[in-house]
C-alpha cells in the first residue's frame, strides 16, 4: 500500500489579485503554516514535454531579498540538476554563472 501526502499553499490576495501574504504547509516536514514572501513551482508535464510553472511573490517583496531568492534557487536548482543526472561538468558551469549572478548583483558577503 502506497502513502499520500500533501503540501498545502495558501495565497492572500488584494482586489487587484495581487498576492499579499503566502503561507504553506507540508504535516509530513513538520511545516504547518509557515509565512513566505515568494514561490517558484514547477512541475513536468511528459506528454506536452514542458515545465508548467507558478511563480508568486507578495507586492511588499523587497528587491534585494527578490535578487537573493533568485540566487539561492538558482544554486539550489544546479544541486537539482546534479542529483538528478550526475553531470559535474554542466553543474560546474551552472555554479560559474551563480557566482557571476551575485557577484553582477552584490550579493557576496565579504
């Protein structure tokens, strides 16, 4: 017998269907209401051979914590990629662009 999960996504909007407030939860990670400020989702679909994609952020979103989000899930998708295809080498070339993204934005911690 298989287990189900499920991670539920509560979204806030204002009259304008601008998202003001995020919340998730996942009972199985032990997250149960926890506030975010964005969110990127993407799923597979194998028939269309295409990435079905949600990407929200709140409007009192702050650039500069925008351009950090960007820069730590772009990190987070070149460890995605390598776990999933064992690829060092386009791993390596995906992190070479990471730095230059923080580096083009500031984003680097002295």
């Amino acid at each position: 017998m298989s287990k189900q999960t499920s991670i539920d996504i509560q979204i806030a909007l204002d009259e304008n269907n601008i998202p003001e407030k995020i919340q998730w939860s996942a009972p199985d990670g032990g997250v149960e209401n926890q506030a975010a400020k964005a969110m990127m989702l993407a799923f597979w679909d194998a028939d269309q051979k295409e990435a079905m994609r949600m990407d929200l952020w709140v409007k009192d979103m702050p650039v500069d914590q925008m351009q950090q989000f960007f820069h730590q899930t772009l990190v987070t998708m070149s460890d995605t990629y390598y776990r999933a295809t064992q690829d060092e080498k386009m791993q390596a070339t995906m992190r070479d662009f990471c730095d230059y993204f923080a580096e083009k934005l500031n984003l680097l911690k002295p």
